[in-house]
C-alpha cells in the first residue's frame, strides 16, 4: 500500500474513532488489545488455562455452573471465589436454598473466609436486588484494584415473591418455570451491562433436572432455571461427579469432569478431570476441616490424556500415566512419581507453560 493511501487512512481512522467515542463513549477502541474487558485474575495452573482457554479468570464477566443434584458445583464456586478472595479480594455469596454448608465454605476460603459477605435472599425478587444492590455500591465505592467474586446459588433455588404468593393461596405451581427464567434471562441480560469492565466475577449455579421432560412434542429443558441463561454467560461450564475417594492418610474425595458447554472466549466442549479432597484435624480442642483441589493433578492428567493435541504438545514434553497414582515425564527427568508433584513442577515452569500455551490454544490476557 502506498504511502500517502496509508496516511490518508489513518488520518481517517483518528478522526473516525474521535467521532464515535464523542456520541457512543469509551467502549469504542481499535483492536482487541484495547478491550479493556479482557483482563482477570491468573491463574496459576495449565489445566484451568486449557478449560477456560484464557491466562486469566476474566472478570467483568457472568460464569455459569450447571450440573445434576450432588455434582460438586456449589463447591467448585466456592473454589472460584477463593481464586479472587486470594487475589487479594472480597467475595459475596448469595445463596437461595438455606443449604449451605459454613464449614465446607470455610474449608476452602480458609482465612479468606473473613472477607466473605454471606445473603440469604427469601425470593428471587430479593436476590436480584441484592446483587444490584452490591454492584451499585462496587460501582460508587470501589476500587479498580480490589477484585471482587459474587456468587448466586442458585438460579432456580427459590421463586419470585408473586409465584410463592400464588403458591401459598393455590398449592402448586404449574407452568411456573418459564415466568421464572423470563425473569431471570431479562434480569442477566442488564446485569451483563453492569459489569463491563468492572474487576467482578460473577457466578451463578443451574441446576439440572434428571430427566429432560416435554410436554406434546415440545423439547422440555434439564435446567429448571432457564437454558436461555447460558447465552449471557462467558462460560457455561457443566459439571458431573464421576468418582469418589476414600483415603485414611490424604482424606476422602470426589473426582469431578468439568466440560465447557459455551465457551465465548475460545472453543467449546473441552474438558478436564478434577479431584478435590477434605481432611478433618483437631486444633485448640476443635474438630476442623481444610477442602482442597488438586489441580497440579489436573495438569498432570491433562497432559497424559487423548483430548490434546498430542503430536504438537509432544514438542515440548511428553506425560505418560503408568497408572492412578504413577506419572513419568522425560523431559523433566520424572519417572513413577505422584501425578501431583509432576503437575507441580510444569505449573512453576514458565517456560514449559509458554511454549505449551499455543499449542493447546491458550490466550495470553491481560493481568488485574
């Protein structure tokens, strides 16, 4: 392109960009690298990038856990607001079911736990004004550098004030669902607006019913919440419990498989194999609990596993799973040894994760 045509367009472009931010504000830019919603919280280990295809949890953003009854998902949020409480930050739990567990939530918080902001909210009604409520006082009183995790679980925990009256005075709620999550879609459609480039992760859980019912050849849904709401999310990350774990000398389990419904950021449908474990212990004459994920074994079994690109990643390194508890890599010089530890060791090397980053097609982001 000539000279003076590459001019005569920049020239153009100044003033172009000039004119629409004047009548549309800010959010105008040139180019990804000036998206300022594109930043979030590290994250320090491979298996969570390779999900999330992202460097960074962003935030600003609407996170979605849905998965069967007893499928570890409130616990998995409760893990996502440590990320941010850790970072350091502040969360806030919006809970509709009256069922959450304080020692578990403590457990895995651990001395963030001080920094969390509990709600009970009786009706759906209530739940989203306190979550506007809390993004209202963020936006007034807040600072661009104290990120902050909020968590509504559930979605569909509890009705809106006119369905629980209709329900005192009839005794059933039939056809309820759809008022609920046409509630629901209308409200997160403007709650994404509000948290545009606000240091903000918001998660809400979804559960899904056993079965999907329908009702004269209409499809029926699994989530009772509304599967409309998947659409104002980032992630809809689906979440099943496919094991358990039963040890006296690292603690009992669950083994969980996270799989990326919807992926806005990068590919859909990629999954990892999760375990978290929760030992009890006595201190000061109490019986506590510490609940932790493992997510170096994470890494370790999702570079052992078929669902990477294993010719290209073998560029770099080479994982092999012998069995359960043996992991061996070449190249790091580990033979046999605990999947931990060897996920431990790629996730502390940054140069072992820079060069695995675009081949499993990672997207480096900025960091809060």
């Amino acid at each position: 392109m000539a000279k003076n045509q590459e001019n005569k367009i920049a020239g153009f472009m100044s003033k172009y960009l000039a004119a629409a931010q004047q009548k549309f504000g800010k959010d105008i830019y040139v180019g990804p690298e000036h998206k300022e919603s594109h930043y979030g919280i590290k994250i320090p280990n491979l298996a969570l990038q390779y999900l999330l295809t992202s460097t960074v949890i962003p935030m600003g953003r609407i996170i979605c856990f849905s998965g069967a009854p007893k499928s570890g998902k409130s616990t998995l949020g409760y893990e996502f607001l440590r990320m941010v409480m850790e970072h350091p930050g502040l969360g806030t739990l919006i809970e509709t079911e009256f069922k959450t567990s304080n020692p578990l939530l403590e457990s895995i918080l651990n001395e963030q736990y001080t920094n969390l902001i509990y709600n009970q909210a009786k009706s759906l009604d209530e739940a989203q004004d306190m979550i506007t409520f809390g993004l209202d006082y963020y936006t007034k009183e807040g600072s661009s550098d104290i990120p902050m995790g909020m968590l509504l679980d559930s979605v569909s925990g509890t009705k809106s004030e006119e369905l629980q009256d209709k329900i005192n005075a009839v005794g059933h709620a039939e056809k309820a669902f759809p008022k609920e999550a046409l509630m629901n879609t209308y409200y997160f459609a403007t709650l994404s607006e509000k948290l545009m480039n606000k240091p903000i992760m918001f998660i809400f859980i979804n559960h899904e019913k056993e079965e999907i019912d329908g009702h004269m050849g209409i499809p029926g849904t699994r989530n009772p919440g509304g599967d409309a709401l998947e659409f104002h999310s980032t992630y809809h990350i689906r979440v099943q419990r496919i094991g358990s774990i039963e040890s006296k000398q690292e603690g009992n389990g669950n083994i969980l498989k996270l799989k990326t419904k919807k992926n806005s950021m990068g590919e859909d449908n990629r999954s990892i194999v999760l375990e978290y474990r929760w030992l009890t212990y006595e201190e000061d004459g109490q019986t506590k609990q510490k609940t932790m994920f493992d997510w170096n074994k994470a890494t370790a079994e999702l570079l052992a596993g078929t669902e990477i690109p294993r010719q290209s990643v073998s560029e770099v390194l080479t994982v092999v799973k012998k069995n359960r508890n043996e992991f061996s890599c070449k190249e790091l010089d580990f033979k046999n040894g605990p999947p931990s530890e060897l996920g431990a060791l790629i996730n502390a090397n940054e140069q072992i994760m820079s060069a695995l980053r675009p081949k499993l097609g990672i997207f480096k982001w900025k960091e809060l």
